[in-house]
C-alpha cells in the first residue's frame, strides 16, 4: 500500500449519545479527532453514515462513521465507497479491539474478523479481507463478564486520564500510513505501548 492508496478512512461505532463514550466507539473518536485536526465536522449525511471530504497531509480522503448500528457497518461503507468510486484496499478501518491491551495499538493490512462483529460486516459485505485496520486496544474483560456489555461500557476513570493521547496516537498513525505508507505506519506504531 502506497502513501496515497487510502482514500477513506472509517471509524466503527454505534450511533447515538447512549454509546458516545463507550469502547465501542473509539473509532468514532478518532475521525472526531482528524476532522478536529482538518477545522472540519464529520456532518454529512448520506447512505446511513455521517462524513465529510478534506485532505489530510496534502492527501485528499473521506472521513466516515457508519450510522447503522455496528453489527451492520459493511452496507453504509459499501455505499460510501460505491459513491466516491474507492475500491476495498483503499479504505482504513480503526476500532476496537479487545485482545489488545488498552492503549496499544496494532495496524495490520488484512485479516479476518477476530470476533469483531463490526469488522465481520465490513468483509462481509464488500467480499474481500484486503482492507487496512487499525485496531485500539481496549483490554479483555474479567471472564465472568459479557463481552459485550464491556465493549458497550465506558472507560474506567484510569483508561480515561490516558484516553486522549491514545486517540492522538490513532490520529497521528493515520496521518502516517497516507503520508509514508502502511509499512511506515506498522514499523512507527505496532511496537508502541
């Protein structure tokens, strides 16, 4: 993947001020925190997402988050890239991941769905694993709790003081992957805490 293959750049969450703070949706935080970086809002309303087009470090990208809940993410990111005419091996997904600790963070260039039911929809709705992620850390839960009600909680107050610069770190790994390549950004933050 070159500096400028990423023409879209997709943060997973769940829509709604119920699930804004919750682990789930730090993919939404960070396209919060690169349209911040741009003086933009990610505002725009079509196909169930919200987006907004800019350029990020001269390239020029879509900023979305899929406004269907996150078990359907794959229709709105189909409809997306179908409209703005960006092929799957263009498009960076970030999210959640729980076999990660909090705070670390892992690019990969593809891959399976490791459980993530946001991801699964993504593969299984545009038929290919060759998309690149970015997955954030957000801890596993003690066994005898749900999965999913950890992923829809929200940070512990510790998690919460670091929380910031860990959307920084997502943000500043995007900008390097359109900037140097994906291979720069694996090298640059894969080993980061």
């Amino acid at each position: 993947m070159s500096e400028s293959s990423v023409k879209m750049v997709v943060g997973l969450g769940n829509p709604g001020g119920r699930y804004e703070s919750t682990r789930h949706n730090i993919g939404f935080r960070v396209i919060d925190r690169l349209a911040a970086r741009l003086g933009m809002s990610v505002a725009r309303s079509r196909f169930n997402a919200l987006y907004e087009k800019g350029r990020l470090e001269g390239q020029e990208l879509i900023l979305a988050k899929p406004q269907s809940f996150m078990n359907l993410s794959g229709k709105p990111v189909q409809a997306l890239a179908d409209y703005f005419d960006i092929e799957p091996a263009e498009i960076l997904v970030v999210y959640d991941e729980i076999d990660l600790t909090f705070g670390r963070l892992k690019i990969v260039a593809q891959g399976g769905h490791g459980g993530h039911n946001g991801v699964r929809s993504l593969i299984d709705t545009l038929k290919v694993r060759d998309f690149a992620r970015i997955r954030m850390g957000v801890g596993r839960p003690d066994p005898r709790m749900d999965v999913s009600d950890w992923v829809l909680g929200r940070f512990s107050p510790e998690e919460a003081d670091s929380l910031d610069p860990f959307i920084d770190g997502a943000a500043d790994a995007v900008s390097t992957i359109l900037t140097q390549g994906l291979k720069m950004g694996m090298n640059a933050f894969n080993c980061v805490k």
